[in-house]
C-alpha cells in the first residue's frame, strides 16, 4: 500500500498535525519509511560556519512524515 507512493503523487495525511491536508510528494526516503510533502514539515536548520560555508546561516529542512500516516489520493 504506501510502499507504492514516489515522487509527484498527490497524498492526504490521514494522522497527526497535518491531518486531512493533500500535498504532494517531493522526496521519498524508503529506508526510514518516509515521504516528504510539498510545503509540510519544513523546518530550519542552523548551519555551523566552516571554510567551505564561511557565512553559516540557516537552511530549510524537510522533516518526514510517515509512510503509514499517508493515503494516495485518487485522480
């Protein structure tokens, strides 16, 4: 079942927060058993300043959402 979802699927969060939103899919991490939503679970993250990155900064981060929190919406 969400074993078949990949990237560009239009899903529905059926648990938690962001229950009942349809997003679709940008990312799929299959090895945690995670998909991320377009515009869903983003979150900043503080980058450490280093030779290659002198400025550091923040950078946006898609969290996850699990695979058995998904449903595929019909077309």
């Amino acid at each position: 079942m969400a074993k078949c979802l990949k990237v560009g699927d239009r899903v529905k969060v059926i648990a938690g927060d962001h229950k009942g939103t349809v997003a679709s899919i940008v990312k799929v991490d299959r090895e945690a058993g995670k998909a991320m939503l377009k515009d869903i679970e983003v979150r900043e993250r503080h980058i450490r300043a280093t030779q290659y990155n002198p400025k550091g900064g923040k950078k946006s981060v898609h969290a996850g959402i699990d695979f058995s929190n998904l449903k595929k919406e019909d077309k």
